[in-house]
C-alpha cells in the first residue's frame, strides 16, 4: 500500500518541522569566534552553535580587575561569563566543556565548577577588544586576585586564551 520511501519522507517532514525556533541558534552576520558542539540543545543547521563579537557582546557582561601571571600589573577583563553561554545553548547533559585554543591546546573544565562570576569568556582587556597577539580573540580568564580558590595550578591551567572552540562532553 505505502512504499518505505513515503513513510522514510513522511519521518524526515515531521522531524525537520518538529525542530523548534528555540532550538535552533541565532544567526551568526559576522566572523565567527566561538564555535560550541557536543551536548548541546541550541545549534544551527550545521549542527553547532557559532557566536561572533556582537552576539557575545548582547549577553550578560562580567568586569572584574585583576592580575595575571601572564600579564604586567592589573587589568580589567570584560566578558560573558561561560556559564551564561552554556545555559543560552542549553547544556543539561553535559559535565565537562573542552576549551580548544586555536593552536589545538585543550583543557577540561567541569561544568559544576562553573559560577555566575567566572571564569568569563573575555573579550576585551582595559577596554580594548582581545587580538590574537594578545592572546584573544577570546580568553578565558577567572578573577585570580579575588580569592585563593582562583590562585590554584589547576585554574590557572584551565585559563585558556585564544579560544575558539568549545566541546561539551
């Protein structure tokens, strides 16, 4: 009666149409900077979810001051924090983000470390947008002056600077 090729068409139409607005990302109208895969709810058609400087830059901003062993004297970071690009992706299965520097260096980051303050995905250092010679164009960074728990080996080895990819497991 119903060939396997109409009810194989009629699963793939009800698939694509059953894909909500919500679960499908913003569109990216500029180069993109962070590209996020894995366990992940919000993507775009290729199956990630990509974010460029402005749409960054929309999300919720963290500034804080504060040294690091990288850098001379105290800076002001600006950034989102990387909670808050998670939860606008929607991560509820995932434990651990994998940051990916451009240069392949990685990191594991679990996600129950995460806070509302940091560590925040940077953008911009004493108000300048990060370059990739200064370690951007995305860095992530915690506010290491504020407290001991910010002064340790393993965060300082998850500061990962020029970030571009982000994997979550």
């Amino acid at each position: 009666m119903f060939s396997a090729n109409f009810f194989l068409s009629l699963l793939v139409a009800l698939m694509i149409s059953s894909v909500s607005h919500a679960e499908r990302s913003e569109t990216v109208n500029s180069e993109v900077l962070l590209t996020v895969s894995g366990k992940i709810a919000v993507k775009n058609p290729k199956r990630v979810a990509e974010f460029d400087r402005p749409m960054l830059k929309r999300m919720r901003r963290v500034e804080f001051e504060t040294s690091t062993m990288w850098t001379e004297g105290v800076k002001v970071f600006s950034g989102v924090p990387l909670i808050d690009v998670l939860q606008a992706i929607g991560t509820d299965e995932g434990t651990t983000v994998i940051a990916k520097a451009m240069d392949g260096h990685e990191v594991q980051i679990p996600i129950s470390s995460l806070t509302e303050a940091a560590p925040i995905i940077a953008y911009e250092i004493d108000g300048n947008e990060l370059s990739v010679r200064k370690k951007g164009p995305l860095w992530v960074v915690y506010p290491y002056d504020s407290e001991d728990s910010f002064q340790t080996a393993v965060i300082y080895s998850r500061s990962i600077w020029q970030l571009d990819r982000l994997f979550i497991k």
